[in-house]
C-alpha cells in the first residue's frame, strides 16, 4: 500500500512539473490577450484594416475615449505590418522551398559517406546561426550588394514588364532584402526533412525504377519525390511559421516602414516581430499605457498566426507519418 | 560477314533502349540545380564565417575581456559574463522541467494528455520569441515588479528552451531498448529508480546533445532579451531582480548602427565571440553524438 502510494505520488509529481510545458503555451495566450484586451476594445476592426500606428501627443493630457484613457489623436492601424510580415515570409518561402529542395537532393544523391555528413552539417549549420549575426551580415554584406549591384540589374532587365521589379531600388533595404535573409534562414528545416527522406527511400522503389529504364535522377523527379509532397508542403508551412517570427535579422535590413505598404519588392518593410522589437522603447513612454497594449495586441495577433500555421504543419506532417 | 551483322543488329536493339537528347538535358539540368543550390547555400554560410572572422578576430584584444564597456567604448567583460549567465541560470531552469517532460512524454506519452502536450509542445517551438520576450515584459517585468533582471531574462530564455529539451528527451528516452525497462522491473525496481539508474544514465549522450543544441540557440538570442534583461554596463552583482545586464547579442544589434568606430569594432568582437560559442558548441554535440553511436 505504501509502495503504491508512492508510486501514485511520483507518477503525479512527474506529470505536475511536465505539465509545465504546455502550461506555459497557455499561460502566454492568457497573459497577452489580458494585456492587449484594452487595445482591442479601443482599435476595433480599424486595427486590422488601416496604417495609422499613431501614439499621439505625448505632451497633451490624456483624454477618455469609450471609457478608455488615451492620448489625443492616438491611433493604432497595423495593416501595414500584416502585409510585411506576409509578404517577407512568403517570398523567403519562395525563394528557399526550390533551393531547399534541389539542396537536398544533390546531398541525398549526389554525395554519400562522409561528404554527405559533412555537406548536411554546412547547411543545417545555416540555421544555427544567430538572427542577429543574420542581420550584422545582411546589413554590411548584401544590402550594399544588393542595393548597388543586384537591384538595378533587376531593375534594368525586369522593371519593363514587370510592375513589382520597377523602381526606384532604393538603398539595399527592404521587402526583398529581408526575404533573402530570411530565406536562407528557414532553408535548413526544408533540406534536412526532404534529404533524410530521400535517402530513406527503400531500395525496391529505387531498382524498379531503373528497371523500366529510368536514370538515377528520374527515378528522384518521377518516383520519390511525388511521394514526398505531403512531407514538402507541412515543412514548408513550418518553415513559413519560423519566417513569420523572425525579428532581428529582418529589424536590421527590412528598412523598418511606418504606416505605408510596399510599392515595388525594393521597397522598406516592416514585420510584426521586427516593430514589437523597434517599438516597445517609444511606447513605454505613454503614460496611459495604451501603447504598451497595442503592441500586446500586435504579439497576440503574431502569436495567433504562428499557432494557427504552426498547427497546420504539425497537422500536416502527421498526415505523412512525419513528425519532425 | 555473319558477326557483323549480328554486331549490327545488337547495336541498332542498343539505339532503341538508348536515352534520348532530351531525357539527357532534363537530367543534366537537375544536377545542375541541385549542385548550384546546394553551392549557394554553403558559400552563404561559409562567407559569414569569414566575414564574421575576419572582421572580429583584429577587434579581439585583451581589453575586451578585462573591461566593462564604457558606453559605446571599453571592453565587452559585462557583456560576455553576462549571455553566460543568463543562458546558465535558464538551464538551470529549463533542464529538470524539460526532462521530466521528455520523461513523462516518453513512459507515460501514450493517452491523451500525453498527445496534446506533445502537440503544444510543438507549437511552443513555433512561437516567435519576440512573443516571448514580450509575454516576460509584461508579466516577469512589470507584472512582477522585477524591472529588466536576470531571473527575467533567463525565465523568458528557459520557456524558448523547454520545448527543444523535452523533444529530445523524450526521442532519447524512446530509443532505450524496451528490455531494459522489463529487466528492471523484473529485478523488482520502482519506476524512480528505472528512471533515475537506468533509463537516463542510458540515454544521457542524446539528452545532453540536445540540451547542448538548446543552449546554443539561447546564447544566440537576442529579441526575448531585449525587454527583459534591458542591459548594463557594469559586470552582473548577484542580483536577480531589478537590475539590467548585458549581453553579447545587444552589442551586436545596438552598436553596429553608431556612427563610431570603436562600437563598430565591439559589435564586431560580440559577433565574433558569439559566434565562436554557437559553432563550437554546435560541433562538439554533433562529435558527441557520433562517437556515442560507435
């Protein structure tokens, strides 16, 4: 009995401090919907749909809209970083699902032994970077590259015929810098999924391709890698949840727009999780603390749609019989 | 005369078997592209290295290591003292909760809590930690009381951590062999002891690799930091609450965009010696894990 008993009481102590763990993911979602809960009353819909974030007058006395207390002419419309954080993470998607792709086949197939260890490790390392050392190199490396160099050529050879390639290029910083960066940040996830994946192909699949007289590559473009869809798109939706987050790489090369929505790929962007970084020194300065709680509602938002595309991917991958 | 032809004849069954042009050409193209992509993305990561390299190795000195910095000047002391003991008081945190979970995930992961704790797990991962960071701003901070601190930053640090830990964990605890539960168990053990004498010491390598893994992807953080441990220039003094400290990834992010030369070359140190920390700790747990399989 006793024995039983202290079975019973480790077996709930090891599950209490478990529980930990999705307890926190809860906790988050609490606490910010608390915090953001004013903001959400004040900005309504008009949150979602304007580009006005707006202090106000910081020197004016406060005044009570709705029972709310805010600074006159506070205002708080993130359209604008919706649409940022959007486009980035799409175009970084992309940009790194062929690579990704075309990536990890040449590791699966095109190396093997040690030169496939060694050659993974490189590009599994690209996510061990730090964000920041990202944004140290986007902003010293490629934006005077890609302002001075790439972007005109761009500019030149597309602009005629395709409206988002036209000009101004402006100086490096922007939309299109961003989702480079990102880009190669998320890419790692897509080729280590899709190389263990290939390699895994069982053998039978492989030989009753090259029976039928398929070269070694058909056998990758027509038989292994259609049974790799479903495995493709949940990575690639979770490389999407990871490119939607990302904050100091894009803060130091997006160009960080207030209140405007790209014109061209060329053009200064901000995200989500880039402004709640820049923002959050200025908005403790308002004395009502209004501030302090649209950016809340801005991290809950960002959060919402990490949950939501985060869950979709697990769904997803799942599915397949993939649990990465 | 009978032997050429034959000859003939097997040669023309030859050209009908033989790949066409085209055939050849898609196939080549691939290859191509799966070299050219697989070349962009090493040169990509190989040219940060150097860079990283080559502009913070001239900016390392003695001084850096020696001094706190003085605004935009002076050593990095603080700031390197500073990532090492936010990251280790998180791992003093995130390490026995992540591992009970991978523990509980593992023997008991079965039902339907275990499932869902398994899914909100991965969605842990997936939140940005930025989030975090704010999430720890208005609850740790200022809910709190406690101002930019320590226990702050490293709690934000631990809950970006937990996940990764409890992941690997619990992978590790799985590929313990199902016998070594029943041996013990047969030899009349309760389960703390299975666990704490058999089930960890056996899947100890896996479970520190990806504590190792997690530590790194803490010391290079920056966003959950940035409202949560503020900063200071002066070297940490024990306290936990309401007092900022500084960390390497601040100096990277803050003094590249002064217009001075001295911040220039301490971002560039920062960057160098974070780096350095996230590379090597990356290579030794990957060394870790090989020499453990063999």
């Amino acid at each position: 009995m006793q024995n039983l008993m202290d079975r019973l009481r480790f077996h709930w102590g090891l599950g209490a401090v478990a529980a930990l763990l999705p307890l926190s993911l809860i906790v988050i979602v609490v606490f910010l919907f608390i915090s953001a809960w004013p903001a959400i009353k004040f900005n309504g819909l008009g949150f979602l749909i304007h580009n006005s974030w707006n202090l106000g007058n910081m020197y004016a006395d406060p005044i009570t809209v709705h029972g709310t207390e805010v600074l006159p002419r506070a205002n708080y419309g993130v359209l604008f970083l919706i649409v940022g954080t959007l486009l980035t993470a799409l175009i970084a998607l992309v940009l790194a699902v062929p690579m990704g792709v075309y990536a990890a086949i040449f590791l699966a197939e095109g190396l093997g032994g040690w030169t496939r260890a060694v050659g993974s490790f490189l590009v599994e390392l690209l996510a061990a970077v730090p964000s920041v050392v990202y944004g140290l190199w986007g902003y010293l490396v490629l934006i005077p590259f890609l302002g001075k160099e790439v972007f005109p050529w761009l500019e030149h050879t597309f602009g005629s015929f395709i409206p988002v390639f036209r000009g101004p290029v402006g100086s490096g910083y922007g939309l299109l810098t961003a989702s480079i960066v990102l880009g190669f940040m998320v890419v790692p996830l897509i080729t280590a999924s899709l190389r263990d994946a290939i390699v895994a192909t069982p053998a039978a699949l492989r030989e009753a391709g090259a029976s039928l007289g398929a070269s070694r590559m058909e056998v990758v473009r027509r038989i292994i890698m259609p049974g790799q869809k479903q495995l493709l798109i949940g990575v690639s939706i979770l490389a999407l949840g990871r490119a939607l987050g990302e904050t100091m790489a894009v803060l130091m090369v997006s160009g960080n727009a207030l209140n405007s929505l790209p014109g061209n790929i060329y053009d200064p962007v901000s995200t989500m999780a880039s402004f709640i970084a820049s923002q959050l020194d200025s908005a403790m300065q308002d004395p009502t603390g209004m501030a302090v709680n649209a950016l809340a509602e801005i991290a809950l938002l960002l959060m919402v749609i990490s949950i939501l595309v985060n869950a979709a991917a697990r769904g997803l991958l799942w599915l397949s019989g993939n649990r990465t | 005369m009978k032997e050429m032809t034959a000859r003939q004849h097997t040669q023309t069954k030859i050209k009908l078997f033989a790949i066409s042009p085209l055939r050849r050409m898609v196939d080549a193209l691939t290859w191509g592209l799966a070299a050219v992509s697989f070349a962009i993305l090493a040169f990509v990561l190989l040219h940060i290295l150097v860079y990283v390299f080559i502009k913070g190795l001239p900016a390392l000195n003695l001084k850096i290591f020696t001094e706190d910095t003085q605004g935009i000047a002076g050593g990095l002391r603080n700031a390197l003292l500073g990532s090492l003991v936010l990251s280790g008081f998180a791992l003093a945190i995130a390490v026995p909760i992540g591992v009970s979970a991978g523990v509980y995930l593992s023997e008991h992961g079965e039902g339907w809590i275990g499932k869902i704790s398994r899914f909100l797990s991965d969605v842990l991962v997936g939140v940005p930690s930025v989030v975090l960071g704010y999430f720890g701003y208005i609850t740790l901070v200022i809910g709190f009381g406690w101002k930019f601190s320590l226990l702050a930053g490293s709690i934000t640090l631990a809950i970006l951590m937990l996940p990764y830990i409890a992941r690997t964990s619990e992978m590790a605890l799985r590929a313990v062999p199902q016998s070594f539960r029943e041996a013990a168990y047969g030899l009349g053990c309760s389960e703390w002891r299975l666990i704490w004498q058999v089930l960890l010491p056996a899947a100890r390598i896996p479970i520190l690799t990806g504590v190792l893994m997690a530590l790194a992807i803490a010391l290079g953080e920056t966003a959950p930091l940035l409202y949560t441990a503020g900063w200071s220039n002066y070297l940490w003094t024990g306290h936990f609450t309401h007092e900022g400290v500084g960390y390497l990834t601040y100096v990277i992010w803050s003094f590249i965009g002064e217009p001075y030369e001295s911040a220039h070359q301490l971002a560039y140190a920062a960057a160098f010696l974070i780096t350095g920390m996230v590379l090597m700790i990356n290579i030794s747990a990957r060394l870790l894990l090989l020499t453990w399989r063999r």
